[in-house]
C-alpha cells in the first residue's frame, strides 16, 4: 500500500462517523438481530470500512448473503480491545517497516503497547468467535476467521468467497 492510500485510510478513521438510520436499515437485510448488535458495538471508523466493503461487494453484483454478513463483520472481532486511530496506525506502520517483529508482538497479550499488534493478529479468532455466539453461519464464521489468510493457488468455493471478501477489504 502507498503512502497516500495511508494518509486517506488515516483521515477517515479520524472523521469517521456511526452508520446513520438509513445505513442500519440497508445493513440489516444481512445481518440477524445478534449479529447487528455487535456490529452496533464496533468504531466508527470500523463501522464505515465494513460498509465501504459491503457496498462494494454489492455493487460489483454480489447477492450472496453469507459473503455480505462476512463483509459486514469481518473486523468485529476488534471489539474486544479499544484502540486508538494512534494505536492502528502503529499497528500499520509496524506491520510494514517490521513484519515478523509485528507477528511476533502480535502473539503475546493484549496488555501494554503491544495491544495494537495483538487486535491485528488476532481479531479474526475472536470476532469468529462471536459471530459464531451471535448465531452466524459456519461459512460467514469461517469467512471471517480466514479473511486475512494467504490463499492457496488452487481454491475452492469458500476460497473464491474469501477472495472476494479480501479483495474489497483492500480496497477500502
């Protein structure tokens, strides 16, 4: 990722603001009453990427609503630990400058500077977790598990699913 993809991804966490009324409405169709009240729960900032993501998938033409629900809560699993537009940043910045060292913090606990880099690494377990308690699909709960694995050459329908979903995640 460019420099100028950072400062933009920088200023809408900073300006990020919750979904409006008629967001949550559009968002609902896909999503069942627990899973909408731990969207609910996440950022701002969170909340508009996952939507950015939604309406991309939408808009390229998706109708699969396990795909949808994942785009929506793939970083739910954030709402465990509180971090800062600061503590991303870092986060991001170590990711790029010291990417074993970021894995490597990323595996201690959640205590101390290290926490940003442990809500990177491991926010995929834990939001499946709760999607899976918020009575998510095992496919939209193993969507969000694996939305950051590298992906084998040959993939399966899950795979080209997760691929998708990847894709419109990096994009916003």
């Amino acid at each position: 990722m460019d420099a100028l993809y950072r400062v933009s991804q920088l200023w809408r966490n900073l300006t990020a603001r919750r979904l409006s009324r008629s967001e949550v409405r559009e968002i609902g169709v896909d999503l069942n009453r627990a899973e909408l009240a731990l969207f609910l729960q996440m950022s701002a900032s969170d909340q508009q990427h996952a939507l950015r993501v939604y309406r991309l998938l939408r808009a390229i033409g998706q109708t699969d609503k396990k795909l949808l629900c994942a785009a929506l809560l793939h970083d739910v699993g954030k709402i465990s630990t509180k971090l800062t537009v600061w503590d991303r940043s870092l986060a991001v910045l170590g990711k790029a400058l010291v990417p074993r060292k970021a894995r490597e913090w990323g595996m201690s606990d959640r205590a101390g500077w290290k926490r940003a880099f442990v809500v990177r690494e491991q926010h995929a377990a834990w939001g499946a977790d709760l999607a899976k308690r918020a009575g998510s699909p095992a496919d939209v709960v193993e969507l969000i598990l694996r939305h950051q694995d590298t992906l084998a050459a040959n993939i399966d329908q899950m795979d080209a699913r997760l691929m998708l979903l990847q894709w419109a995640d990096d994009q916003n």
